[in-house]
C-alpha cells in the first residue's frame, strides 16, 4: 500500500507519521487490496480547542472510501478516522462475500 501524508501549513514530526503509518496499515487486516491511502492533516481556526483534523482517503480497486474526523490532537483524529474507515472496508466486505 502507497501511503502519503500532507500536513497542511505546518511540518508533522517522525513520532506523528510512524504513528500514522502504523494506524493506517493495520487497515490491511481487515481488507487485502488497498492500493493506497492518503492522509491529510491541518488546523482549524488555530484560537479554538477542537481545531485538529485528520482526513483519509483509501483507495481500493473499483471504490474509494473517505473519512474526516476533528479532535483535539492529531493522533485522536487519525484514530477515529482509521476507525470510521474499517468500518466503511469491512461493510463493503461482507456485501461482496454476499454476492
């Protein structure tokens, strides 16, 4: 899997990515033709709290799966994301084992 991170007006340090990429090929687990996935991270209106988003953008062959998930931190949001996205993978899972 092509794995590619954007942060946006900002510089995400080492710890962040490797925690990103780590959290992002697990989704491997749970669907086995992921042809890549691109991460994007930015702050929203830097004054207030909640101002950390993480989107993700996986593609697999013949769909494309997309979350966008807004927290306090950067590791939250990617976590939520990643879950919200396992989700939408193993949904699409059982309707093709259905078939």
């Amino acid at each position: 899997m092509d794995i590619k991170i954007q942060a946006v007006h900002f510089t995400a340090d080492a710890k962040l990515i490797d925690f990103i990429t780590g959290k992002v090929e697990k989704l491997n687990q749970y669907y086995d033709h992921i042809v890549s996935c691109e991460i994007f991270l930015l702050i929203d209106k830097a004054s207030t709290v909640n101002n950390k988003v993480g989107e993700i953008k996986l593609h697999i062959p013949g769909a494309e799966f997309f979350a966008k998930k807004q927290s306090n931190s950067f590791e939250e949001s990617i976590d939520t994301a990643v879950e919200a996205i396992r989700k939408q993978l193993t949904k699409r899972k059982e309707k093709l084992s259905e078939v």
